[in-house]
C-alpha cells in the first residue's frame, strides 16, 4: 500500500460497553482529524448506522440515541449512498422488504403467530443484508481501527471475520483477543506462564442453579470479602464486591444476568492498583506505570467513566524496582496470550509484603477521556494522535 491508508472505525456494537465504545470514538476521531477515517456505527440491536448517520451519531451527548436522518444526507453523501437507506434508518433497511405472507402461519401458536414469523423474517433479512453491506464495505479499506469494547467486538469475532477477508486491523488477533476477553481463559493462560495472580474459583449458571451448596462451600474457602465477575465482559460492569456469605447469592445473579459463566476472585485487600500500557508486535514496549485511586468501594464502572470519582496518578509513586517489575510482568502477559498492538496490564500491589499480583490484560482498552492508556503514552512523550497513528502502522505490519 502506498499513499496515506483508508482507515475504518468499528465502533459501538451489542455489548454493555456500547457507550464506552462510542466515547473512546470520539476521542480517536478527534486524534486522527488528520487522516482519512470513516466510522460506522454498530447498534445496541446489530444493525449498522451508515458514515453520515455514524458521524451525527458521535456528534450526540453520550447515552442520546440518534434521530432519523434528513432525507437529503441519505442521497448527498458517496459513502452514505452505499449503504442507502438502509443503514442511515434505525432499522437498517428493512423498510425495502416485502411483510410476511401470515396466511400461513399457524395462528394459535404464539411461536409461529404472524407477529413472530414477521419478527423472525426481518430479522433474517436484517442479519443478510447487514453482512453483505458491512462486507461491501469493508473491502474499501485499508485498515480497520475496531474500537469495540465487550462481546461482539472485542472477543475475537470481528477479528475473525477481518482475518478470512484479509483485512489488517489494529489490535489483537483471534486467539488474543478471545482469551482477553474471557476472563478464566485469561487466568489459565497467565498461570501456564507462572505469573502470580490471586486465588479465584469459576461458577456456571448450571453448577450454581443445580448444586448451590458445592458452590458455596468452594467460595468459602477463598476467604470474605470476594468479588463476583461476568467471565466475558469489561467496564466493571456485572462486578459486585461481597463483604460475606449474606450477599452472595445477589451477587452471583448480577454476573450471571451478563454471563453464564463467572469468575469469583479473593479480594486484594489494602492492594494498590497500579497499570501498564503495551505498545507493538513482535518487540513490544512497556509504559510508564500509572495508578488509580479511588473513594468507592472498588473500581467500578462510574468511577471509570465519571468526572472527578477516579484520580489517574500518572506515573505512579511507587519504588523503581515495582515499576519495573509491573513493565516486565506486563510484557510477560502480552505475550502470554500472542497479543499485538495494544493491551493494557492491571495489576495489584500490596505494599506491606511487597507481593505484585497479575489482575488482568485488556486487548482493546479505553480512549476515552478517562481513559488510562492515552495517559500512560502521553507521559512516555507519545501524544494522542502519535498514538494512533502508531498503532494504524502497527496493524500494517506484515504479521
């Protein structure tokens, strides 16, 4: 490829973590105003917003959902044209497709009642036309930038269907990514590596609902207070911290209402938070070490995304040798998982005996801005569009 790359921004998407997604959008928008970036849009239902709807979508407050287009966008813009009015609607373009014939549908059974095959029949049509648009379009790139944070993003899928179409993107690849995501994959794979974690325990919906007392019993052994994790999802979200056995059971409802898996980790306590940003492929870089700090009861998700609930202490007041331990442990990590081109590293510190304990690796972190990963690069002398720029040419490194 020669001449300034083509990029694509993926971002949104159907996990909790949409809005966070939409937020660090903005900020690598803002960044790269320089360069030639088209967003799209994914939905919280799946469906795709075209360039222009994705622009005015970003330009909204957070949380406010984007109104109908003018007509005028849908047939003024060549890349908006492609996708018609399908995906510049809010329910991508079902409106060109003709209803169900109900005649046949079996009408005393509520599962094939004409509203439900209707329902079923959009949604087949919706699901057709999103993949072939989406792949139309892909093909006009070259290089995606999938800002998506959670399942459906971050977990390996969209990179999978990036790699079979030979697409570069930055980030991790499959197997990275979905061992990132899934938070007792993670733990399986830091532990073959040696590196120290804190004590945790899985529990499944079925084990939970089909033997509770075995389940209790596993979890008592790892001590009070414990925190109650969602395997597969970030933002702190579905995170419960239980001072004891009492708060247990919601606990675990929480997470399981986001997953059907969940991790049950014994809590640091006094632990610093402390976390390194990754930058590169085969020779990877390690950031300044920063840390948060935080008055909640741990680090949750509006302390992460709210103004003034969290302090971002970078770098981190620490002694030398534990910031270099955390760097080496964080490049330990990232390749751990054959991660590549960005990932950041928690860890927690106990000060009193000195332990460093592995937290977790995030294959596509925050830019949001409250978002620890730009502030770590930025104290390293790395500015926001330098980084971006960075991580652009690193997914166009042959792999």
């Amino acid at each position: 490829m020669t001449g300034t790359p083509r990029v694509l921004l993926l971002c949104g998407g159907r996990s909790a973590e949409h809005e966070v997604s939409l937020a660090s959008a903005r900020a690598v928008m803002a960044a790269a105003a320089e360069l030639p970036v088209t967003p799209i849009v994914i939905g919280k239902d799946g469906s795709l917003l075209g360039p222009a709807a994705s622009r005015r979508a970003l330009a909204l407050a957070p949380g406010q959902a984007p109104t109908e287009p003018a007509a005028e966008t849908r047939s003024g813009d060549a890349r908006a044209d492609r996708w018609g009015d399908a995906h510049d609607g809010p329910r991508g373009d079902l409106q060109t497709h003709q209803p169900h014939d109900s005649q046949a549908d079996e009408r005393d059974d509520p599962r094939t009642s004409p509203q439900a095959n209707l329902q079923a029949n959009l949604q087949a049509n919706l699901q057709a036309n999103l993949q072939a648009n989406l792949q139309a379009t892909l093909r006009g790139f070259d290089v995606v930038f999938p800002l998506l944070h959670g399942p459906y993003g971050e977990d390996g899928r969209v990179q999978g269907l990036l790699d079979v179409m030979g697409i570069p993107y930055v980030g991790s690849g499959v197997l990275a990514s979905a061992v990132g995501m899934d938070k007792l994959a993670m733990k399986a794979a830091f532990a073959a590596h040696g590196l120290p974690q804190v004590a945790y325990e899985p529990v499944t919906s079925r084990g939970w609902r089909t033997a509770p007392e075995e389940v209790r019993a596993r979890l008592g052994r790892l001590g009070y207070p414990l925190f109650v994790k969602p395997a597969n999802l970030g933002s702190s979200i579905g995170i419960s911290r239980v001072a004891d056995a009492a708060g247990l059971e919601e606990a675990l409802a929480t997470a399981l209402a986001h997953d059907r898996r969940v991790i049950v980790e014994a809590a640091a306590v006094g632990a610093r938070e402390l976390e390194v940003a990754v930058l590169g492929n085969d020779a990877p870089a390690a950031s300044p070490v920063g840390e948060v700090k935080y008055a909640s009861a741990f680090y949750d998700y509006e302390a992460k995304y709210s103004d003034g609930l969290a302090e971002l202490c970078v770098p981190a007041d620490v002694p030398e040798a534990v910031a270099a331990a955390c760097r080496e442990a964080a490049l330990r990590a990232f390749t751990a998982i054959d991660a590549r081109g960005l990932a950041r590293v928690d860890f927690f510190y106990l000060p009193d005996s000195g332990a460093l304990l592995l937290n977790e690796i995030n294959t596509m972190p925050g830019f949001t801005p409250h978002s620890m990963y730009p502030r770590l690069w930025a104290q390293a002398g790395v500015a926001f569009p330098e980084l971006v720029g960075r991580l652009l040419t690193l997914a166009l490194e042959p792999g």
